[in-house]
C-alpha cells in the first residue's frame, strides 16, 4: 500500500490558484530561513507575518543586550533561534495543501 501523501499540480478546491501557487513558492523558503536565520524572524517576514518578525527581532536583540547585563548573553537570540529552528522544520515537513490551509489561508503566525 502507497502511504505517500498526495501531490497536487492544481490546487485542490478549497484554495484559489494564487493562494496555492503562493504557498508553494514560500514554503521552502521560509523553512530554510526558519532553520538558518530564525533568531531574526525573516522566515516570518516571507510569509508576510510582520508583527510576528518584528517581536522575534526585537526579542533577540533586546534580550541579548539584558543578558548581557546579567551574564547570560545572547539568551534573548538562543530562544529565537529554537523558536524558529522548530518552525522552519514545521513548514518543510507539511503537505503544500496542509501548509497553504494553516500559514496562507488561516494566517497561523506561531507554530
């Protein structure tokens, strides 16, 4: 029995053709960029979630900057990169429908 998932060279219905197009485009790119630069949110940034870039930006510079005053440096941009480390291995292991349902149709910024 074949348990692979199903490809779709069209979109299924329930997406419309730019939405779909869009998330198969996006989904590696922001998988990699999740894994290799997560700390800095640019993963959230290609996807198009600003707000959630800007909060993991500004948490792994202003919390580095505290740990550095309470000698736990770079503590701010450690969580950050787990945090995104998790999600861009979250992205590449989803179906495109699946990923196209969750982070372009539905706009789920975390997780």
């Amino acid at each position: 029995m074949d348990d692979t998932p199903p490809t779709f060279s069209t979109p299924p219905a329930q997406f419309n053709p730019q939405q779909f197009e869009e998330a198969k485009s996006k989904k590696v790119v922001a998988g990699v960029l999740g894994i290799l630069l997560g700390c800095l949110g640019v993963h959230k940034f290609v996807l198009g979630y600003t707000r959630a870039g800007i909060i993991m930006l500004a948490v792994s510079i202003v919390g580095s900057v505290l740990g550095c005053l309470i000698c736990l440096p770079y503590v701010g941009w450690a969580v950050m990169a787990i945090i995104g480390l998790v999600e861009g291995i979250n992205y590449l292991t989803k179906s495109d429908e699946e990923f196209c349902r969750v982070y372009i149709v539905n706009r789920r910024e975390w997780f």
